[in-house]
C-alpha cells in the first residue's frame, strides 16, 4: 500500500520539472564550452525527468521522486549559473 501524499508529491514533482523543462533555454554563445555545459546539464535533467516517468509506471513513487527531484536540481543548478534563462523565475532559485 502506498501514502497518498507520496503519489501526489510524486505527481507534483514531476509536473514541476515537465514545467521547468519546458522554460529553460541555454544561455551561452552556441558552439561555446558553456553552451556545451548547459546542454549536458539538461540532457541528463531530462533523462533523470524520463526515469521518474518510468519508476511511476512501476508504482515506485519513491524512486520516481527522487529522479524528479533530481532533475530539477540540475536545472536548477544552471540557472544559478547563469547557464539557462528562464521566465518562470518564481520557479527557480533566481
């Protein structure tokens, strides 16, 4: 049995990052070292969005949380650097 708050933390976490992934937007000059570096940065916050997609189809909200959580945290990361603009700036640690 699983604690409804866990799903609904789960479902709102990755809503937060669906949100967040879809606001960023690199910064750096293409073709630049820290272009490349805020590219990485969201390849792997989508791949770890992509994993918590997969752990909730499983029903393991608490491996799903932890990816989302996760994501965010490197999307966020590059907004405190200066890697990413976003609109959303309540969103993000600005």
């Amino acid at each position: 049995m699983v604690a409804a708050d866990i799903v609904e933390k789960t479902n709102r976490y990755q809503n937060m990052l669906s949100t967040a992934l879809g606001d960023v937007s690199a910064l750096p000059m293409e073709g630049s070292p820290l272009h490349a570096a805020a590219l990485d940065l969201l390849e792997m916050a989508r791949a770890y969005y992509d994993d918590g997609v997969h752990f909730s189809g499983e029903e393991d909200f608490v491996n799903a949380l932890v990816c989302f959580s996760y994501g965010y945290a490197w999307l966020d990361s590059g907004v405190m650097l200066g890697l990413f603009g976003v609109s959303l700036k309540e969103k993000f640690t600005v």
